[in-house]
C-alpha cells in the first residue's frame, strides 16, 4: 500500500527557490528521521524539522532544526538555520543557532552569518545539482517508513548519486550515492524544537545575551 497524501499539492516550493517543482513547500511542525549509512560511519539517524516562523524583511522565514548524535561529539547537537525555503543555499541564510553537549543554545550574531553566506559551501549547490540531474519518471520505492510513489532523480558527474522524492517532508525518501545512502525512517506533522535551555545570542568581543526563543 502506498503512503496516503496529506499535503496537498505535491512539489510546490517557489520558483525562487533552488529547486522548483520538485520539493514539497515546507509547513511548521512537519519533520523527517532519515538513516545515513556508510561503511566509514556506519549508520546515524539525522531529524531534519520545522520548528518556527520568523518575518525577516517583510518575508516569511522558516526555522529548520536539524538534530544528530555524531559518534566523533559523544552526544546530540542541534543546529537551527533560518531559511525562506527547502533546499536552500547557504547564501540564503538568515540566522544560526546551534547546541553542543553540555551547552545552552547559542544564536550566532549577524557578522558570522554574513561570513558564512559569503563563504560558498564545497561542491555544487543546490540549484546546480537539481539544474544537471535527469528526472528518469514515477517508481515505488520501500523504505522503513513505508512504501511511497516517487519521482527518480539521477544527478550529473561521476559522483553523483539517484534520488527519490515523495510526498512527504522534506520530500527525499532515498538517497544513495557512492559515499552512502539516506532513507527516510519516520515522518510526522507534529515537530517541536529539541532545544534545552535558554537561548544566549553571542556578540562581538564574545559578549553574550539571552535572546528569545524562535516561534
């Protein structure tokens, strides 16, 4: 049995947004467990969320939460970054806050992000790779969270990889490329910010503040 629709129209991110028409728009609350596995890491879940809004120059930004427990850091961190959509670039940014084990939160301050932003990440970005890949039609696909009809992506270059997108959060239900794979594991609507403690925002000459929590 395939996995039941219940977000409407599928693929509708922005035209302005790397990845037009082939992930879904995000919505608060809505998260995504995915399973990486490589043979040099094993296997991690990673949560990618949803967990707030925020009006950044008269425009809608969202709070995407991401949450791991990298074997190397001996505990979870969570990272939030402010986008406007999903998948964004790093350009695009806005805000940054992140906890370590052991760690209250921290908002980063606004010359790091610019710093960050104008660093651009390694390899291609998002809008090049969903440009080059070629889109190889519908197919079932079985992951542990269920059995979905996809679209089958293949990217471009010799380490590029095949992707399935589905109507789910965050859209990828599989992902396998030659350094390892990602299946989705659960999904959900009902995502709440796994942050503890009260957000301190860092400032120049390393000053700190608490700084309101994103809602």
């Amino acid at each position: 049995m395939f996995a039941a629709t219940t977000r409407g129209e599928l693929f509708v991110q922005e035209p302005g947004g790397p990845c037009p028409y082939i992930y879904p728009a995000p919505e608060v609350g809505e998260y995504a467990d995915m399973r990486f596995s490589s043979l040099e890491q094993g296997s991690i879940i990673i949560r990618f969320a949803i967990v707030g809004l925020e009006q950044v120059e008269g425009e809608t930004y969202y709070w995407m939460e991401v949450v791991s427990a990298p074997p190397a850091v001996g505990g979870t961190v969570i990272a939030q970054m402010l986008i406007p959509y999903y998948p964004f670039e790093q350009r695009d940014i806005k805000g940054y806050i992140v906890q370590v084990p052991g760690q209250p939160p921290r908002r980063m301050p606004q010359q790091m992000i610019d710093m960050m932003r104008a660093d651009p990440a390694p390899g291609p970005s998002w809008g090049d790779q969903c440009a080059a890949a070629t889109e190889l039609g519908s197919e079932e696909v079985t992951v542990p969270a269920g059995t979905f009809r996809a679209r089958h992506f293949r990217g471009a270059g010799e380490d590029a990889g095949d992707v399935w997108i589905a109507d789910v959060p965050f859209g990828m239900v599989k992902l396998v490329q030659p350094n390892g794979t990602m299946e989705l594991v659960r999904y959900g609507t009902d995502a709440e910010s796994l942050l503890s403690g009260e957000i301190v925002e860092v400032e120049v000459h390393h000053r700190q503040r608490a700084a309101p929590r994103p809602t």
